[in-house]
C-alpha cells in the first residue's frame, strides 16, 4: 500500500517532514519528523479515531521496512494541527502549549510535503497570509516585522529548550553526548535555517507575501547563495567560507559515533571553536544583507 492510497480519503489532510528531509539534507541516519494539518479553513473535518490509528500504524511499518530511525520521542508528534488553530493560535498563549508554534515555523522555515501537496501549499499560503494582515493597506511601506519577530521569537525558544533539557541533569555519559551534539546542532542548522531566512528577507527586500513564499521553496543554503549572488567579493568570500563551515558540520554531524566522537574534550572544543566561525560569518552576512539599516533594529529592539 502507497502512502497517497492510505491518505487518498483525506485530501485536506497535509503531511510534511521537517527537519533534516525538510532541508534535502538527510542522510542514513537522519530522523524522519513528519508533520500533520488539517485544511479545515472551509469547514474541512480531521479524520476520526481510527483511520488516525491505521494511518499511524502504516507509517510506522513505512518507517521499520525501510529501516529509518525511529520516530522522535516515541511518535509523540504524531498529531493532526488543524489550520484555523494555526492562525486563530497565533500569539496567545496556546501557541507554545499546543505545540502550534512549533508546527507553524517549521512549515514555513524548513517543509517539504509528504502527500497532497496542494493542501500543504494551501496551507503554507494560508499561514503566511497571517503575517501580512496589513500589507494592503500599507503597501508602500510595509516590512514583515511580525514575521521577523516570530522567527526571531523561534530562534529564542530553540535555545531556551535546550538550556532546559541541559538542566536535566545526568550522570550518563551517553546521555551528556547528545546534550553535546544536540548543541551542535543548534549552533549550525537551526541557526542557520532561522537566520538565512532573515538575511534574504532584509537584503532582498522580500517585503511581499509572493516574494517571501518564493523564497521558502528554497532550502536555507540557497536562501543564503541566492541573497548574495550579487553580492561583492568580499561578501561572496563570507558566503563561501560558511558554506564550507556547514559542510563540516553535516558530515561530522552525520557520523555513525558522532555523539561519541564529540564527548571528547579534544573534538568537543574543535567543534564548538568550528561553530564560534559559522556564527561569526552568519552574523557579519547579516549586518551586510540590512544595506539600507531599516530592520536591523528590530531584531534587538
């Protein structure tokens, strides 16, 4: 049985993966995250009880016969989000709570549909469409802040998560070298993900909804290389060298012993000073994307 076959009775039901497959940066060991939201804009209802458990069940066979990881945190994010939520949600705070936020910047920031792309489509649109609730009447002079604020705001609750789970204190060696990586890992992708989306947004001037939705197609490496496909050599210079840095980082990160490897103290301070120069070259690309010095102040301010 096909994944379109199981799901063909539910076209408002969108299925997308995030992380690693979101960003077409998946490799043997990559986690398979997949995301569920329910079109129910006009009046759309989420499948019942059951076929929820039949589609859970045929994902997890899917999951097991191609041998991918298993899903994170014993499938606790295998759960529908319905739309209006999404944008009803928005702010308050049940956004956090219901996991909401989450499920909303990364189907902006890092998506790929799964199955019924034009739902998932119809979503992303529909998503966005909540941040540009004053463009049309202020065309002129709009700039995505509320946007910006809320990848910002991401960013912010990515790192807070993490000092939570660092908090959790434990004796496990096993346990203290995934705290190690799962840091790694924030200081590259995540960071980069969030920020590449800023830098193309401020250097562009991705002010329209068109502009900005074109521009979440991409994946964040080319949200940065197209931002500054024009850019001076010395820009050029800042955008090649990160991109080497990644390049790092991802196959580093993707090693079978990773996690052991980096619980080294050696390896440990090599790839957090590795780290301290990616982040130096996404900021020093990000003070040159503000060319004209309108948003910057808004990421602080």
């Amino acid at each position: 049985m096909e994944v379109q076959e199981i799901f063909s009775a539910f076209p408002n039901l969108g299925v997308y993966a995030t992380g690693s497959f979101g960003r077409l940066e998946a490799g043997e060991r990559s986690d398979i995250d997949l995301f569920f939201i329910i079109d129910d804009l006009d009046g759309g209802k989420a499948p019942g009880k059951i076929d929820k458990i039949r589609m859970d069940s045929f994902l997890i066979d899917l999951i097991e016969r191609f041998h991918f990881p298993p899903l994170s945190n014993d499938g606790e994010y295998l759960q529908y989000h319905s739309a209006q939520e999404l944008q009803d949600k928005l702010g308050g705070r049940d956004d956090d709570y219901l996991n909401l936020f989450t499920a909303r910047m990364l189907l902006l920031l890092e998506s790929r549909p799964i199955c019924h792309a034009e739902t998932y489509n119809r979503m992303v649109d529909a998503t966005l469409e909540c941040y540009f609730r004053d463009y049309h009447d202020h065309e002129t002079g709009f700039r995505p802040i509320f946007l910006i604020n809320d990848i910002i705001r991401f960013w912010k609750t990515l790192c807070l998560n993490y000092e939570n789970k660092r908090t959790l204190k434990s004796d496990d060696p096993k346990q203290k070298a995934k705290n190690h990586l799962r840091n790694l890992k924030l200081k590259y992708r995540s960071l980069l993900f969030c920020f590449a989306t800023i830098i193309y947004i401020m250097r562009r001037e991705a002010y329209t909804k068109e502009s900005i939705r074109r521009i979440l197609g991409l994946t964040p490496i080319k949200r940065l290389i197209e931002a500054f496909e024009d850019g001076e050599e010395d820009e050029i210079e800042l955008v090649n060298g990160l991109l080497s840095e990644y390049a790092w980082f991802l196959s580093t990160s993707g090693k079978e012993d990773a996690a052991e490897w980096i619980n080294e103290t050696k390896n440990r301070d090599e790839a957090f000073a590795n780290a301290r120069r990616f982040s130096d070259k996404l900021y020093q690309l990000l003070v040159k994307a503000d060319r004209k010095g309108s948003l910057m102040r808004y990421l602080v301010m």
